[in-house]
C-alpha cells in the first residue's frame, strides 16, 4: 500500500475511505450554487490531519502573473526570463478560498526546489518566493498551475463530503492537469467517469 492509499475511519461512523491524495475532485450538482460549483480539484494531501487540494479550472482574468511579479518588486528577472525560457506567462488560476492572496503552484515533477511537497512523482506543490522568481526567470517548471488560494478541509470534513455526494473522485491524469487547456478540464474529467458533461450536473450519488 503506497502513502496515497492510506485509509483511515472517521469516528463519525463505521465506513472507511481511501486518501484521494493525487487524485481529481469533481463537483457535482448538489455544489450549484457555491464557489465549488463545476469545480476540478487536484488533491494535494489527504488524511487524518484534513484535507488539501487546488482547483485547476477556474482563472482570474483580472490578476496576470506580471502583477505578481510586480508586487514582488522582481520586474527584472522577468526581463531577463524572457530571454532566457520564459516563452509565457502562467494563467492565474483561482485555487480556492482558503489564503487566496498567496500563490500555490501545482507543478510538474521535474521541479524542486525547498519545501515542495512531492504528491507523487509527476506533480508537486510550491508555495515560496523561490518558485516565482524561477517562473519569472524562465526557469520554473514545465508545466504548471499557478494558483491564488487553496481548497481544504478539516480532518474528515471532505469524507462527510464525499458521502454527501458532493464530489466525484477521478484519477489525476497529468493530461487533464497540465496539457489542456483550463476551459476543457471539467468535460475531460466527466468524460473518464464515462458521463457527458451536460447529463453529470444532474447526477448526485452516482458513480
């Protein structure tokens, strides 16, 4: 059993659940309404300390990475970047409420750097200035979703959710996370549930 696959009881009740670390949350219909609604959330860690994930379909139009960059006062190493392998600009992304004035950026696993935390060996997360300023250089991860806020739950709150029929578990397929394009990531999540995208708003409960 690998550390992704820890399970763990609620003392709520006598069911079990399996850590959904490294795996997608996608909202169903009973999240209508809520910042969650038609949400894709790649799950960062899950145990019996809580919850923690990202969502990775939502972008903010409004704040472009050189604002970030900007209010870092590191405008220069992105001149430099630009020559140096910074072919574009991240899309910021609306990663949830929790902390949504700090980035978290959900990243390829070729990148390291001082306090990643490795999610498997194809994705981590880095919440430092470290990341920007590699970003801003050209030299930051291949892939990525620069996020604003995090999502997460106290201990056995997603488990509640999960049995509340507020989510769907899909495997986090790197292609869904990283190579296309955000506005496709909720039909390419509901389509490896084997669903139509316009028929899973109407699901609650099925899987």
């Amino acid at each position: 059993m690998t550390s992704s696959e820890t399970v763990f009881a609620s003392p709520s009740r006598n069911s079990v659940l399996t850590s959904v670390k490294g795996q997608l949350l996608v909202a169903t219909a009973e999240l209508n309404g809520t910042p969650f609604e038609r949400a894709v959330i790649y799950m960062v860690s899950h145990d019996e300390n809580g919850a923690m994930g990202v969502m990775v379909n939502k972008p903010l139009p409004s704040i472009q990475f050189t604002d970030i960059v900007k209010s870092m006062n590191i405008e220069e190493m992105m001149q430099a970047g630009v020559g140096i392998g910074l072919k574009r600009q991240p899309i910021i992304m609306k990663g949830g409420p929790v902390d949504n004035n700090r980035g978290f950026v959900l990243h390829s696993g070729e990148y390291s750097i001082p306090g990643t935390i490795r999610v498997n060996d194809e994705v981590g997360l880095s919440a430092t200035v470290e990341i920007v300023s590699d970003i801003a250089r050209g030299t930051g991860p291949r892939n990525m979703n620069f996020c604003l806020g995090y999502a997460g739950w106290a201990p056995h709150q997603l488990d509640d959710e999960l049995h509340g029929n507020g989510w769907l578990v899909v495997p986090g397929a790197k292609h869904i996370v990283f190579d296309l394009p955000h506005d496709k990531r909720y039909t390419a999540a509901t389509r490896a549930l084997g669903v139509n995208a316009l028929n899973f708003m109407d699901m609650v409960g099925e899987a």
